[in-house]
C-alpha cells in the first residue's frame, strides 16, 4: 500500500514538473515573440526616421521656380515656405506628425528672361502653381514611402540577418509611413494660406503675404491664393534694380492700430517703414505715448508730423493735458476727448484715459483697482456710449485706453480698440440682446513698453496692427499683426486674421469689466 502511494507522489510530481517545463517553454516562447516584435517595430521606426530624415526630398517647378520639397517627423503638422531671402510664411496646413518645408529656389534663367520680356507670363506662369504642387507632393509622397521602406529594410537586415524579419521591418515602415502621410492628407486645412505667419524683412511682408482685400473676398479658394502668392514673389524676383512698390487694391481702407509707445523712438521709425510699406492711410494711437506727460517730453511727439498721414490720438494714463495739447499742434494730428471724426472713410468716436497715473508708486489713492477707479474707468466707456448714440451717422470704430471701458460699448458700435495691457487680445464684447456684436482689439506695447520692456531677460516685442476695412461697407475684413523684436532684436514675425475665420467665446453674462492694474 505505501509503496502505491510513493509510486502516486511521484508520477504526480514528474507530471507537475513537465507542466512546468511546458508552462516555461511557452511563456519564454510568448516573451520572446513579444521582445522580438518590439525590436522589430523600433528598427522599421528608426529606419523610417532616417529615411524621411536622408532622403525624403524632390524638386520640382512652381511656376518660375526651382522648388525643393521635403518632409520631417514633427508633433505638429504644419508647412514652412522659405522665400530666400525675403522671409518665410508658416501655414498651419494639416494636422499629424509630418512637417512639409517647400524652399522657393532660384528662377530658371531662361524662364526668368522670358517673364521680364512680357510681364503678361507671370500671371500664365503662375496659373500652373496648383498642378505644379500637386505634382510635386505626390512624387515627395512616392519618395518618402520608398526611402522609408528602403532603409528600415536594410537596417533590418544589419540587425537580423533574416530574411522574413527584414520583409516585417519593411512591411511596419510602410505602414508607419503610410499612416502618417494619411493622416496630413485626412486632415487637411485648404484655406490656411489665407492666414499665414510671416517671418522675414518687414519691408517684404505685404508684398510676399499678398492682399487682404482678395484674400476676404475670395475666402476657402486655395488655389487662387496659391497663384497670387507665387505671381507676388516673382514680380519680387523679376526686378531687376529694386523691390515694386507696393500699391493698395481699390476698395480698401488700411488703419495702422498702435499703442503704448512709452517715449520709444524705434517706434517711430517701424511705423514709417509700415505707413510707406503697406499704404497705410490713417494712424491710430490709443494712448500712453509718453510716460511720465511732462512738458520736456512734449517734443517726443514732433515725429507724428514725418507718417505723413492722419493721426487720431486718444489719452492714456500716462498721457497729461499737456501732452494731448502736444499731439493736438501737430499738423496732421486729431486728439479726440468724448469726441467723433471722419478719417479715412471710417467715422471715429474716442475718449481719454480718466486718469493720470504715471508713476504706480506715487500716485493718488484711485489709480489702481478701488470702487474710485472702477466707476471712472467704466464711466468713460458709458460717456462715449452716450455719445456715439446721439450722433447723427454710425460710427465704425470706437477708441478707449482700457480695455475695461470697452463693456458699455456693446451693441454701439461694431469695433472698439484699446491698448494699457501690453498684451494682445482679441475677443467679442458680451453681446447686448438685438444689438450687433462688437468685437475689442487690444494692441500689445508698440513701443515695448518703454524702459519697462527691459526689466524682463527677455525684451518686449514692438506690437502694432494694420486693419483693412471696406471702402463701401466699412466693415473689417482682416488684419495683420505685427511684432518686432524688443530692444537689440531685428526678428520680424507678421500673422494674418481673416475676420470669417474667427470665433471668439463672448465673456460670461453679467460679468463686469476691472480696470487693468496701471502701467
């Protein structure tokens, strides 16, 4: 009987200890597949990785140009076209892990003499543009799925030395690939050369982003975007001696939108190259021109004179009664003060800062965030309300300092512009029921702040705005904001906003406008 039952606890035993070995065997097998799967997918990925990064590149003719294309892995999908050497524009064209960078070369010279000889050829030339992409992305495509598949093979075979691990290295970098280019085709944004961020030689920039008042008019129509701006920069290349000026379209009104120039006199000279540049035909400035409204920084202001085209001015905190007379003597200056002008085409309502605080921490018991300070700084915006009402004709665009005035202007008119933060901000005033929506522009420092733009390690941007309204409607149809670099920088960086193509949350009801801390 014992002898039984020793002879059960070892079959038992032998029986467990092959399940063991068949429970290892497996596992270890499972492991392995799953290691070994891995490996495979990391070699097609580098593979992928160093293909695109090689050999992921074509040329091809856009119109008069030698283009290069090329793809790289990005986080964020978007499209860089280089305009050696007046700039660059950045288009937020599709969405993936897939960056597209198309570098406009050097002219075909035979092409370029034929195009000088009969100006007519840059528009046929540039009527091809669309085809000529198009052709030239499907051959990148075709190139970077083949170099991606190439190289993920032969690092397959330098790893494995196996022929069916080298077929699967090939087969993920196909698919890795695959997916990507798929997805930037799936996600595709047509009409975001209608809104590109330009980065290059301020003088270059309205010729190289083209008009707004074609860009409004012809919204969603890529290719006729794609034409003009290949026709734009080849009338650029094909002078000979210097750049064409550039003339505004007919039935558009250009206001330059500046603000808190703060005794800055690199100011002065950005918004000449701009006023001469895009064909500006008004200035407006709403406020802080100087910093401390002293008699001896009245001769600041004399600079006003050389824009040479309408200026319309409003107070800032930081501005005096002297300093607004200073402005007001200057020939083409209009100081408005709860007042309305016609400029432009555009009829203009403004008022001044109520307060005059120019330094923080001298100034009287009011000048921050007190019960004082909110009804003054709210009041101002109720008076120009009030008068905006009562005037005769509607007015296009009303002017505060703060942008917590702004609250009463809702529903009075369609566009109130403010300065103070130092920051840019564009957003739709809470909308009064039956009245027309009305949308706050704050301008950023044009002046960067002043002496304050150094205080940070990095200097404030020098910010201004060029607003294109209708000439019939008067309404606004775009604008470009503008920064340059703060103090010892000369980077330049345009973007353009096409009003149809915004949607700005209107703040929460009820919610009441703080003035803004003094600056």
């Amino acid at each position: 009987m014992e002898e039984r039952t020793e002879s059960h606890r070892r079959a038992a035993s032998a029986a467990r200890r092959v399940v063991g070995w068949v429970r290892s065997f497996f596992v270890a097998r499972a492991t392995r597949r799953i290691g070994l799967g891995l490996l495979v997918f990391a070699v097609a990925l580098v593979g992928v990785v160093v293909g695109v990064l090689l050999g992921a590149r074509t040329e091809t003719d856009v119109g008069p140009f030698r283009a290069e294309m090329s793809v790289a892995p990005s986080f964020v999908g978007d499209t860089e076209v280089a305009i050696p050497p007046l700039g660059s524009l950045h288009l937020d064209s599709h969405d993936g892990p897939t960056h597209l960078n198309v570098s406009l070369g050097a002219l075909d010279q035979g092409r370029t003499e034929a195009l000088i000889d009969d100006p007519a050829g840059i528009t046929r030339a540039s009527q091809t543009a669309v085809d000529d992409v198009k052709k030239g992305l499907i051959q990148l495509g075709m190139r970077t799925v083949a170099v991606s598949v190439l190289f993920a093979m032969a690092l397959g075979a330098l790893v494995f030395r196996n022929v069916r691990r080298v077929a699967w290295s090939g087969a993920l970098a196909l698919v890795i690939v695959g997916t990507s280019l798929g997805s930037a085709f799936a996600t595709l944004h047509p009409d975001s050369i209608e809104e590109p961020r330009y980065e290059g030689l301020l003088v270059n920039a309205p010729a190289v982003v083209g008009d707004a008042r074609r860009i409004a008019d012809d919204y969603g129509r890529y290719a006729e975007q794609l034409q003009q701006l290949v026709a734009n920069v080849s009338r650029i290349y094909t002078t000979v001696s210097t750049l064409p000026v550039y003339q505004p379209e007919e039935g558009t009104t250009r206001i330059l939108h500046v603000s808190d120039l703060h005794l800055n006199p690199t100011g002065w000279s950005i918004m000449r190259t701009i006023v001469e540049q895009f064909g500006i035909d008004a200035v407006i400035d709403t406020g802080d021109i100087t910093d401390w409204g002293s008699e001896p920084e009245a001769s600041y202001v004399a600079s006003i004179g050389l824009l040479k085209v309408p200026y319309v001015f409003i107070r800032g905190n930081h501005d005096s009664a002297a300093t607004g007379a200073a402005v007001a003597r200057q020939s083409n200056a209009i100081v408005l003060d709860n007042s309305i002008t016609d400029v432009a085409g555009l009829r203009i309502a403004g008022i001044g800062d109520p307060r005059f605080t120019p330094d923080k921490e001298t100034s009287p018991s009011g000048s921050g965030t007190s019960k004082q300070t909110v009804e003054q700084v709210i009041g101002a915006g109720e008076r120009l309300a009030a008068t905006i009402r009562g005037s005769t004709e509607p007015v296009d665009v009303a002017l505060v300092h703060d942008p917590a005035s702004a609250g009463a202007l809702s529903g009075v008119c369609p566009l109130v512009l403010a300065g103070h933060t130092h920051q840019r901000d564009v957003r739709t005033l809470d909308q009064v029921p039956g009245q027309m929506a009305t949308r706050l522009m704050v301008e950023g420092s044009t002046g960067g702040a002043g002496l304050r733009g150094l205080e940070h390690e990095d200097p404030l941007p020098l910010a201004m705005s060029v607003l294109y309204f209708d000439k019939e409607t008067r309404a606004l149809q775009a604008y470009d904001d503008i920064k340059v670099g703060g103090t010892g920088q000369s980077q330049v960086t345009l973007e353009r906003k096409v009003i149809e193509a915004e949607h700005h949350p209107a703040p929460a009801e009820g919610q009441r406008p703080a003035p803004t801390p003094t600056r």
